[in-house]
C-alpha cells in the first residue's frame, strides 16, 4: 500500500514577491515521471513541506493544462510559512497532493460565473478567473468582485484592469481604505451588488475568504435569485493529515480536507456562521 | 461457534498455543492500582480476584478472593493503542550535501499481537475505528498492517462497572462479533467460542472437555445480569438532529463552566481518532523525523488556523466534541461514536457523565 503521507520532492523554478507578504512559489517535482502524472483541479491544494519545520495546505492557483510548473501563491502568516518564505530558486521542498475537491467548473458551463472574494484569500480563486478566461468560449458572463482592507492589498492588479476590459466581463474591486491613484471602490465589496449585472437565477458564484465576508455576500445573492446549490465555497480548517484521517478539518460531519474545500451552500448552511465549528 | 470448556488450571496452555503460532500476548494485568493491557507472558500475571468501583471522577480498585481472572469492567485503556498507536513516526526526511531532501517512509514490520480480555464495548469500537482507519478514501497503511497481524480473544462481560452503558449503546456486554476466540468466564473456567479459522486452529490445541447445559445457563445469565446492573443509558434513537437543532443550549455554557478541557475523556475514548502531525528535526539538522501523536479536540491547537483558534472556549470544545461522537459520527460511519464503555465519564476529573449531558441536551428519559 502506497503511503499517502510520504511528500515527494519539488524544486522552487521561480519565486515571484506578490506584495510585501505574499509570494508565488513557481514549482516542479523532481522526479520527472511524478512531475508528467501530476493532475489537479482549480481549487485543490497541495500538502507543502518545509525541511525540519513542518507542513501546510495551500491551494494550487497555476493553470491545470500548464504542463511546465504549478505555482502556489502564500501568505506569509506562521511558522511554516514564513519559512516558505525564505525559499529562493533552486531549493527545494517536500510537496504530496492534490487533495480535496475543487470549483464545480463543469457545473458553470454556459452560465454565468461569479467569483467574490475578500480578505487575502483571492489565490484559490484566482486559478478560476484565469481558468474562465482562457476558456471564454465555454461560458457566459464573468463577474469578479474582489475586496481587500487596503488598497496595498491587492495583488496582480494589473490583471484586475486587463480583466475588466475582456468581453462580457464586470469587475467590481473594494478596498476598506484607499490611497491616491485607487482607480475602484472605497468601502466594503459587499456594498457592489447592486452594481452586478448578471443573470442571477442561473448563475454559478464561487466565493473564497473569511467567513463573515461570505455570509454576507451569501445574503445578498440568495435575496436576488442565487440558488443555494449555484453557491459555492471554498472553506478553512486546521489540516494535519489532508487525507481525512487526523481530525482537524472536521465541519460538522465533514471532513474538509475530504468533502471540501469547495461545498455548495446548501452543505454547509446548517453549520455556517456559527463559532465553534 | 462452541468449542469446549477449558478449566481455569489449564488457562496457561492458550497463552502457550498463541506463543507457539508467533504472537507476543497482551493481557490485562494490575498495575498503578488500574487494570492496564501489556505484555503477558504468564497466567500469574492476569489480575486474579481483582475487582473495580468506578463512579464519575473516581476508578479504584478492591481485592477480593474470588478466583476470576476477568472480574473487572475495563480499564483506562485497552485496545486501542495497539492498533492507533499513541505516538508513531511516519516519515523521516534528510538534507543531502546539493541541498536535496530525501524522503524515506518509516514503518517498523508489524508484530503479531494476541490481545486477551477484549471487551465487547471495544470490539464495537474497534470496528468503528476500522472504518475511520481503513476504510475512508486513503487506507491508513500503518493501521492496516498491525490490524492484519492482530489476534483477538474476547471475555463477555460479567461484571460491569457504574459508569457502563453499553446494553444501551447494543454493544455489550456479550461479544457478537469480530473476534477470533470468545470466552464465559466462570467461578472453575471458561466456555470457549471460536469466530474464525484462526480462533479454530488454537482452540484446537487447548485441553477443552464439552460443556455442560448448567455451563452454558449460567454464562447466560452471567451476561443477563450484565445488562440489567447497568444504571446508566444514552438515549438509543440517533441524536444528531437534536444535538444540532440545540447549538445554542444553555447547557453547553454550564458544562463548559465544569469541563477543564483537559482531555482525558478523548484519551480514554477507544473510538475517538484525532492526531496530530509534527516535525522533529535532528540537533545537527540533517534529518528530521515526521510523527504523529493522539491530539484532543478540547487542546488549543486542535481549531487552529493561521492566527486564531476557532474553539477558543471550552464550551465549544464541549460541544465539538458531543455533537460529534453521538451526532456527526452516523453521517461519517453510520452510528454514532460512543460503545457504551463509560471510560470518559470515570476518567474525567470532575465526573462529567456523557450520558447525563446527552439527557440534558436532547432531552429523553434520565438514568435510574
């Protein structure tokens, strides 16, 4: 039996500084033929692995087709990653995965898709924005709305203008406090909804962040048409194992590492918002 | 199915069968004034005329001069650190001279164990850890390997304890299932039982003589008498809706306020799973040691994530914990998490009683 805990190792090909704590590492395996059967869905993670130091879950953001690297984008906020932070090109780390369950993608064809997100927790969902817009043809309207504390937040925010000026494509970008030369909104993402044009009833929204920005974006989506199950989010939770067997990531009976970290509203509604779970 | 009688003079000859096909035994023995499982090599060891008072917050033992080997309900601990081990090292990587990490997987052969005196309350148990370890999306290979190299010999319960339920919960006090070789202890021997070929190839070499229909009655109401002692009870229905529909029951504040969020319970618990993993990195550096150890949802670190706790309140961790093991445990593993075996409830150093704070939640009849 092969064991599911054992990481493998990847070499760092390119490290890019997002902003003063956040940076992409640019990855592959070392192996070659590790490297040529790795597959993985927009909205999984890999487990990555610091030499002498530990482990940590973090979504995988680069292109699924892109058979060169994957990247992960961190933010530096513990132990672990501050180290991660240390890395430069050429070193290398363990890596295992992918786990978890990604965006439903197949479920958003020919409809309108809707990405929101807040805080710093835009890199899961960054994979679906560029994922959409590489395939445009395959679905209809992109909305992205995107809400940082400040303005310095904002990563890859040259992509942000490039994608409002695509086709069909709304972008509606917040910041809590702003700063000279903010071209977006000054306040919360979630005062932007009754800017969105889309056709609601049919639309796929897809939402990664803290959990009191999504229960509010859920509120106004589901008040103007949203289906409960067209919902989707990407969740949180303490991860030791990623393969469903340490306990951590439990959410009522699921195991987010598992059953996650994407669920459709209707999953998780019973337990969302409340603390302690 | 039914083998023999084996007279207790004779006891030691299945210690010796099971040495004989390669097993190192382990046996409940008396040690620090508690029943505790280890290594048994002689019948001697076995805790003859030893007989426990467990009541909430309180496990002590009495001497008596009864003959029995088995005349105790469980201690702290039984089954579950042989298969789900406390502390164990999964992997160990090294830093190599070009800057390489090379990762090797640890995972000591596995020794064949016979463990004796398996209660039915941790044959249930053991089969919902089975489920967790191995049955899930990734088979767990360390588990997997000793659960495969393990012998079971079952005692059915004649003497509970105050703190059992496990008439109530279904899974005691007879052992129904899952075992190699089940024994009826009585006063001058055992009713011996097999349950799989295994069980059949060591009763086989045992002096057994037939058993007699007075035998066979008296372990019956042994049993009987069992179930009926038993004071304590969980509500049997499934309690996950009424657990989850009373999120924001004063209860949870009250017994957070008793509850030290020490642990103990989850410990002593032989369903509950949780671990976590950590690295123990070598003084020189040059290799680092994965492992895993038994953690607790009531710890600080169990909910947390990058900067916060997300159980920062003990009665949270309360809550976690009980809406998990009798409410979220039927949608993972279709029943719920608790055998009935009460060691949370002896083991808690301030007497909470899991059965109490079920009633009190969900409502349904009390104890008595």
């Amino acid at each position: 039996m092969a064991d599911p805990h054992l990481p493998q190792e990847a070499e760092v090909v390119e490290r890019i500084q997002e902003s003063p704590t956040i940076f992409t590492l640019r990855l592959r395996f070392t192996d070659p033929a590790r490297h040529a059967a790795f597959r993985f869905a927009p909205g999984q993670f890999n487990m990555l692995y610091l030499y002498g130091v530990g482990e940590v879950a973090i979504s995988i953001v680069s292109d699924p087709e892109d058979p060169q690297l994957f990247d992960h984008t961190i933010r530096v906020v513990g132990r672990v990653t501050r180290g991660l932070a240390q890395l430069k090109t050429g070193d290398r780390l363990g890596v295992r995965g992918p786990y978890g369950r990604g965006w439903p993608l197949a479920l958003a064809q020919d409809r309108d898709v809707m990405i929101v997100t807040g805080g710093l927790g835009c890199a899961p969902v960054v994979s679906v924005i560029n994922y959409v817009i590489r395939r445009r043809e395959r679905f209809r309207r992109l909305v992205i709305m995107q809400g940082v504390k400040h303005s310095d937040d904002l990563i890859w925010r040259s992509q942000y203008s490039r994608w409002s000026k695509q086709p069909d494509t709304q972008v509606l970008v917040a910041a809590d406090v702003g700063a000279t030369l903010w071209p977006w909104h000054v306040g919360h993402v979630t005062e932007l909804f009754g800017k969105v044009e889309m056709d609601f009833p049919r639309a796929v929204v897809m939402m990664c962040g803290p959990e009191g920005m999504m229960q509010v974006a859920v509120d106004h989506l589901l008040e103007r048409g949203v289906r409960e199950d067209s919902l989707h989010l990407s969740m949180e939770r303490s991860m030791n194992c990623a393969v469903g067997l340490c306990g951590h990531c439990q959410y009522g009976g699921k195991f987010v590492c598992q059953d996650g970290p994407v669920f459709s509203y209707s999953e998780v509604k019973p337990l969302f918002g409340i603390r302690g779970f | 199915m039914e083998a023999g009688f084996l007279p207790r003079a004779a006891f030691q000859r299945l210690l010796d069968a099971l040495h004989e096909a390669g097993y190192r035994c382990i046996g409940p023995q008396l040690r620090d004034n508690a029943v505790v499982y280890d290594t048994l090599a002689r019948v001697g060891q076995l805790p003859q005329g030893v007989r426990d008072r467990q009541t909430p917050g309180s496990y002590r033992i009495e001497k008596t001069d009864q003959p029995r080997f088995f005349a105790w309900a469980n201690g702290p601990q039984a089954l579950k650190p042989f298969l789900f081990a406390p502390r164990e090292p999964l992997w160990r990587s090294q830093r190599a001279a070009d800057n390489a990490i090379r990762f090797a997987e640890v995972s000591p052969p596995p020794e064949p164990l016979a463990v004796i005196g398996v209660r039915a309350c941790d044959l249930s148990a053991l089969r919902l850890q089975d489920r967790h370890f191995l049955e899930g999306n990734f088979a767990d290979s360390r588990y997997a390997a000793r659960r495969e190299n393990l012998f079971l010999v079952a005692v059915h319960c004649s003497h509970p304890a105050d703190t059992c339920f496990c008439a109530s919960t279904g899974d005691g006090p007879r052992a129904e299932q899952g075992f190699d070789l089940a024994l009826n202890e009585l006063d001058d021997g055992y009713l011996v039982q097999t349950g799989s070929d295994r069980g059949r190839g060591i009763a086989a070499q045992l002096p057994l003589s037939p058993a007699t229909d007075a035998q066979r009655r008296l372990a019956d109401s042994e049993i009987g008498n069992a179930a009926q002692q038993q004071t304590r009870h969980l509500p049997s229905r499934n309690l996950r809706d009424a657990l989850f529909a009373s999120l924001a029951h004063p209860r949870w504040e009250e017994v957070g306020g008793r509850c030290l969020s020490c642990g103990n319970c989850t410990s002593v618990c032989p369903t509950c799973f949780c671990h976590s993993e950590a690295d123990e990195t070598a003084l020189d550096g040059g290799h680092s040691i994965h492992a895993r150890q038994w953690d607790s949802c009531f710890t600080q670190g169990h909910s947390y994530i990058h900067g916060m706790t997300l159980r920062s309140e003990t009665r949270m961790r309360y809550r976690q914990w009980l809406t998990h093991k009798l409410g979220s445990w039927h949608e993972q593993y279709g029943r719920s998490g608790c055998v009935g075996c009460g060691r949370c409830i002896a083991w808690c150093p301030v007497g909470i009683d899991i059965t109490e704070e079920a009633v009190a939640i969900c409502g349904g009849e009390a104890n008595g």
